[in-house]
C-alpha cells in the first residue's frame, strides 16, 4: 500500500496531523493527528510503497523494542491510515 499522493503531514509546534492537500471543501473525518513515532515513519515512507512489516522493521530498529511489540504497533498505525482512507493499494 502507499499515501494517497494528495495527503501531507502538517506541523504546527508539537502538533502534527495529516489533511488532504489542494481542496477548499476539508473532510474532517479524512485528518488525523500523529503522535512522534507515527511522524517518524510517515517521514521515513513518503508515498512510497509500503506493508507493516516493513513499518515494524523501522521501529524495531529506531526504538529498540521486539518484532512483536513493533508489528503491534505498526499494524495499529496502519489500521489508523486505512480507516482515514489515506492509504490506496493502488500503483
């Protein structure tokens, strides 16, 4: 899966959400805040093509936790995405 191309991060001091780009008629339903770790790996994917093992991957690496505790919470991340419907499983 990747972001949708027209979803962005925005950053205002320590908050940070995600919105869609380029529309006067916002979907408040499609904006989600992210916490530190989230912004993390939002940066580090882009839109760039991605799975929550590779998120887990990120994690275990940055944070030092387990696989396990990682995919938890790389899977929970993307649950989040995908219920914003800011991910596509489209090229």
């Amino acid at each position: 899966m990747k972001i949708k191309e027209e979803f962005f991060l925005h950053s205002v001091g320590d908050v940070h959400i995600v919105m869609q780009d380029g529309t006067s008629n916002v979907d408040f339903g499609r904006i989600i805040s992210l916490n530190p770790t989230a912004v993390y790996l939002w940066e580090r994917i882009g839109h760039e093509r991605f799975d929550a093992g590779m998120l887990a991957g990120m994690l275990a690496e940055r944070y030092g936790v387990t696989e396990k505790e990682a995919l938890r919470d790389a899977e929970a991340f993307v649950e989040k995405l995908k219920a914003s419907d800011v991910v596509t499983e489209e090229e």
